[in-house]
C-alpha cells in the first residue's frame, strides 16, 4: 500500500467512526429525551398499581438497553476521533468536553432518579421533570454548534 493508499483508507476509517458516533449520539439523546417524560407519566399513575409496574418495567429497559450502552459507544468513538484528530488542544473541543461531561452528569441523575421511583420514592415534582426535560435539547444545541462551526 503506497502512502496516497493510506491516507484513503485513514480518513475512510475516520468517516465510519464519526457516522457510528452520530448514530450513537442520535439514540442517546433519543433516549434523555424520552425517560424524563416517561417519569412524568409514571408519577401521574397511583402508587403501586399496575400502570405504575408498567412504567418500571419500560424505564428500567430504556435504560438499560437503550441510554446507557449508547452513551458508552459515543463515549468510545468521540475519544478515537479526538485522539485521531489531536482535538485535545482545540477551544472547541475543550467546551464540548465540558458539555458532554455534564451531559453525562445528567444522564447518571436520570438513571438514579429511575431507581428511587421504583422504590416508591418521588422526589421531584412534573413541573421540576418537565424542566429538567429541556437541558438534552439545550446541551445537544450547543455541543453540534461547536463541532460544526467549531468557532474557537
Ligand atoms: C462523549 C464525548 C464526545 C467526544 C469525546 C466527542 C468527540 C468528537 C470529535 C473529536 C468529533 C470529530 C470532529 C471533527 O471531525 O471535526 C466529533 C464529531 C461529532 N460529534 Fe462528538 N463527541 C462526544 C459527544 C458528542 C455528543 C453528546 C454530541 C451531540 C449531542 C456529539 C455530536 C457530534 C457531531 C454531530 C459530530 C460530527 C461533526 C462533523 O460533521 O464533523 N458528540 N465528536
């Protein structure tokens, strides 16, 4: 393989890696989306009845299967592209780690919050969800800002 070779098979590799993480992102913010309006409605239903095992039942999946290996994957491919593309010494990047962590912060609030709504516990009200519910809109706004127009 002479070096023109390489370098197509390099940025090929990179290309794939970025449209698994953007596949990934897309599921993972699907997903905080999601849970927090599944807990309003789990909250409207009585405590202890059916329609409240169903939305444990839902909630437990979503997260399990969905949010949490998603977030890992983005996670794992962001950092290969970092790495790939030097980004660690870039304004951009270093905000949109930032974001990402508290993102992440976020989503680990969301999945113990599930967990004390399975114990009976209801610890904020829909109102508090319902605006809590905006930051995956407002964080992801931000994050595709700076790695696309990328202005510092
Ligand atoms: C979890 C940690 C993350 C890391 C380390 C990371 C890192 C990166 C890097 C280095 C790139 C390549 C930029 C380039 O080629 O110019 C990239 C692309 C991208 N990232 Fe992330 N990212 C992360 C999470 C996210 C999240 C949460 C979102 C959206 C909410 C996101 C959205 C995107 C998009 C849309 C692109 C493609 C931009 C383009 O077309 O060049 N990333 N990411």
């Amino acid at each position: 393989m002479n070096s023109l070779d390489l370098g197509t098979a390099l940025s090929l590799t990179y290309a794939w890696i970025k449209a698994a993480h953007v596949i990934f992102v897309i599921f993972w913010i699907a997903g905080l989306f999601l849970l927090p309006r599944y807990y309003i409605y789990h909250q409207e239903a009585p405590a202890g009845s059916p329609e409240e095992k169903k939305w444990i039942e839902r909630e437990a999946k979503l997260r399990n299967i969905i949010i949490t290996p998603a977030m890992l994957l983005v996670w794992t491919f962001g950092l290969i592209l970092a790495s790939t593309i030097g980004a660690w010494s870039q304004g951009w990047f270093h905000v949109k780690l930032l974001l990402v962590v508290l993102l992440s912060g976020y989503h680990g609030y969301m999945v113990s919050y599930g967990k004390k709504l399975a114990r009976g516990e209801r610890p904020a009200s829909g109102k508090a969800l319902r605006i809590m519910n905006e930051i995956p809109g407002i964080a992801t706004a931000l994050i595709v800002i700076l790695v696309i127009v990328k202005p510092f």
